[in-house]
C-alpha cells in the first residue's frame, strides 16, 4: 500500500486515512469494476470505507473485495430506508436488529466499526428508537461505535445523544453551511466526521454550459451556487485545479477528519489520492480558506438566500 495521511478518528481510537472510499460509487458496479476499484484504493493506501444499505449492493462488494484484509480496514455503513409519501416528501422506515445482522453478513464480517443512521427523520422519539437500536448493536458486540449521517435539522437532533461518536456530513467549496453549524460542535464533543459530496459531485464541469443540459442533474444546486459565487469551469478561483482546490478546502476546515471520495474510475481515484498525499498534511492556508468562506457568503447575500447543506 502506498501511503495516505492518517488520523485517530474522534474518540472511537481508531485511525483512519484521510481520505475514504465512497461505496455509493459501487451500487451499480459489476463484481470485476468493483473488486478493480476497491484494489486501486488499498493499493493507494485508503483504510477507510463507507457504505449503505440503500446504495445497492456496495456492501456486498466490500465485503467480498476487503474479506483479505479486513482487520487492516475500517468500515463505516448507514442503514434506514425511506418510503415516499403522498406529498413526496420522505419517511425514514423505522431500523431493527434484522438491519445491523443483514448489514454484517453483506460486509462478511463480525462486527461494523460505526453503523450510522442515514438521513433519519428529526423526529426526537423516533431517532432516539433508532439510536437504542444501534445501542444494543452495540452492547452485542456487532457494531464498535455509533452515529449520523445527514445534515441541518436531522443532524443537529443527533447531537442530543450523548454517545454520538461519528458524524457524516455535506461539506464542500459549494455547501458549506456546516462549517458553522455543525463543525464547531462535532470538534467540541471528539467526534469523528467524515465530509459527504466532498468534491461539489465536480459540479464546475457543468460551469457555462447550457442549463438545459444539465438542470435535471443530481449536481444542479451546485452548479447553481458555483455560478452565483462566479467560478468558471477551467480553473478554481484560487488559481489551482478544481480537484486539488476542492479538496483542499475539505481538509482545512476545522473538525474534519476524513473526506469521502467517490470513484468510479481507478485513475481518478488515484489523482484524488495524490492530492490527498499533498494537502491533507499541509498548514491551513487562512487567506485561500477565508477567500472560498467569502466567495461563498457573498453569493447567498446577492441572491437573498441562505444555503442551506444539501443533505
């Protein structure tokens, strides 16, 4: 394995890479695309993977591809499905032991280092059922710590659990609410944070083209904010490459412990972590950090809005 910065993530006494392999990128993957993938980041030195229950068979593809060396890894899942509502609003279904036990035979494994509650409703009775369900996970010895995963009102709700111990949550040069509302507080506490949509989705590849070719995307909010903050596609504001800029940005944002990567190529895969190489270990710029946090606040000024994190 080739060498990544490393962390001891929050209180849970592990340590972890600074960057992590996003396992949304394997939902639809074949098992010889994923096992290539997931190859390509242990040989670049990753030690940390996320996954969920609702990202396809990304779980059953770790577990086969990381069964070799699974005590050298650690793995962090989310369970908690959602049905839509008549309203098309979303409704968190509620979790049981059934969830953790599927959850460990697709990974192959006999325990997750931190099981996270995805996207849960911020409903107090309901999350608080949810966490006494990882709890006893937890007592059982099938799950090491315990967590959230998703942004504003949901998270900050789970923070009311006192044994919150992993947080992961939306950060990028174009979503960057949390950097006040939930950093602060996760850096207080020792809690491990993993960043969500670390690198904006690359949503600058979008920057002047035509809406109508990409307004239906995944990214679009993005594009939008990048645009309203002035960027263009060829280079970031700051004079570097849009992948080394956002990433960048990431790892010098006070309370973050690892960003999350997707990849579905194994060449970008492995320039993510060259430049993870690069910044993760280097002093925080504080002007080039308050110029993306200034670029970013005067944009919501000028369109009469405050940006909310896109969970």
């Amino acid at each position: 394995m080739s060498g990544l910065p490393s962390i001891p993530f929050g209180r849970t006494g592990l340590v972890v890479s600074r960057l992590a392999f996003g396992g949304a990128s394997l939902a639809g993957a074949t098992d010889a695309d994923a096992d290539r993938l997931v190859a390509t980041a242990l040989e670049e030195g990753v030690t940390l993977f996320d996954a969920a229950q609702c990202y396809g068979r990304a779980e059953e593809h770790l577990g086969r591809a990381l069964a070799g060396c699974r005590s050298e890894v650690t793995l962090v899942t989310k369970c908690g499905h959602h049905e839509v509502l008549a309203d098309g609003s979303w409704r968190s279904l509620d979790i049981g032991a059934a969830d953790i036990d599927a959850a460990l035979r697709r990974l192959r494994t006999d325990h997750i280092d931190a099981m996270l509650l995805h996207s849960y409703d911020p409903d107090p009775s309901r999350l608080e059922r949810a966490f006494d369900v990882l709890r006893a996970a937890r007592t059982a010895g099938k799950v090491c710590s315990i967590g959230y995963s998703g942004d504003n009102e949901g998270a900050k709700l789970a923070f009311s659990t006192p044994d919150l111990d992993v947080l992961e949550l939306s950060l990028s040069v174009a979503d960057q609410a949390n950097v006040l509302a939930l950093l602060p507080i996760a850096e207080a506490r020792g809690i491990a944070v993993m960043t969500k949509r670390s690198l904006a989705n690359a949503a600058w590849r979008h920057l002047g083209r035509p809406e109508d070719t990409w307004r239906d995307a995944h990214d679009a909010p993005y594009v939008r904010r990048l645009r309203a903050m002035g960027c263009s596609a060829a280079i970031a504001p700051d004079g570097l490459g849009w992948d080394e800029s956002a990433l960048r940005f990431v790892f010098q944002s006070a309370g973050v412990h690892a960003a999350i990567i997707g990849a579905s190529d194994p060449d970008k895969l492995r320039r993510n972590a060259e430049n993870a190489r690069r910044l993760a270990g280097l002093p925080v710029d504080a002007d080039a950090y308050a110029a993306w946090r200034r670029r970013f606040s005067e944009a919501e000024a000028r369109v009469g809005e405050t940006w909310r994190a896109l969970n």
